[in-house]
C-alpha cells in the first residue's frame, strides 16, 4: 500500500500477518493503583457508609476476575490497589467499578439521589516489590490528607509516573 501524507512524500506500509498458536497458559500479574474522584471533588462519601462502600468495591472488582488488594476513600475520592484479571482491559474494569458504585450510592440514601464520578482517572502501575508500600500509603489516607489536597497528591502521582497532563482537562 503507498500512500501520500502532507508534503507528498511516498510512504510504503507492509502489511503484516500474524500467525497466532495456542498458548498452553496466559500467565500475567499487573497490579493497578486506580485512583478518581467525585465530580467536582464533592466531599459526600462520609464514614458512615464507608466500610460498606468499600465491600461493594471489592466484590465489584472480585466479579470482573480482579483481585482487590486494598480499598480505601476519603471523602471526595477513592484509592484501589488490586490485580487486574488476565482478560479484562483496565477501561472496562474503570467504566464497570464507577458506573456500580454510582447505582450503590444512589441506593444508600437521598444524600446521593444526584451523584457522579468525575469523568476521569488516574491508573498507576505498580512494582510487586511496591505493593506493601502502596497498601500502606491507602491505608493512611487520612493522615495524608492533613498536609495535602487530593489535588496535589494527585498531581503527585502524575508527575512521579511521568504522565503528561493538562490542567485544564484534569478537573471536573
């Protein structure tokens, strides 16, 4: 195939053909450390419904083939670090935890009769070395945010996972 882009310079394409075999095994280990808000970072996931919300995203994960290693919120966002399963792709895993947890929320009580996610999110990979480090960094939430903002810890992660961002798409 010969195509011409801008300036008229030919370009040639290959086109490839794979032959694929069966695998006798699919083998993967990728831990995710999913982090979203709510939409406009409305602090409304109080203590009260917090164990339970997190049991629900737990099994949530749990039915999608995703094993959840740690689970925590504070009030305007939450922390997930689990396994992602072997045949599902992480936007999948994303759009099914949100959309649950929207329908549960809005089940708990009129406090969350109008409630959303913010439309994006933050996926990190994690080292199997760091896995104990990232569980006890979501454990102590709370500790973190009396010197920092979900904002800034947020951008944090960004900047340590060298993740080009713009500040104007990033909020909602």
């Amino acid at each position: 195939m010969i195509s011409r882009p801008e300036g008229g310079a030919r370009i040639h394409r290959k086109t490839y053909r794979f032959r694929f075999t069966t695998m006798p095994q699919s083998l993967s280990k990728i831990y995710v450390h999913l982090v979203f808000s709510t939409k406009n970072r409305e602090r409304v996931l109080g203590d009260g419904i917090r164990r339970d919300f997190h049991s629900y995203l737990g099994g949530v994960l749990r039915g999608v083939d995703c094993h959840p290693l740690e689970i925590n919120s504070e009030p305007d966002h939450v922390h997930l670090l689990f396994e992602l399963g072997r045949k599902v792709a992480l936007s999948e895993v994303v759009g099914g935890l949100k959309k649950s947890a929207t329908e549960w929320l809005r089940g708990a009580g009129p406090a969350f009769r109008g409630f959303h996610w913010q439309a994006g999110y933050g996926a990190f990979s994690v080292s199997p070395s760091s896995v104990e480090d990232v569980r006890e960094y979501i454990r102590n939430q709370r500790e973190h945010h009396r010197v920092r903002t979900f904002q800034e810890e947020f951008r944090m992660f960004l900047r340590r996972s060298a993740i080009e961002f713009d500040e104007r798409y990033v909020w909602d």
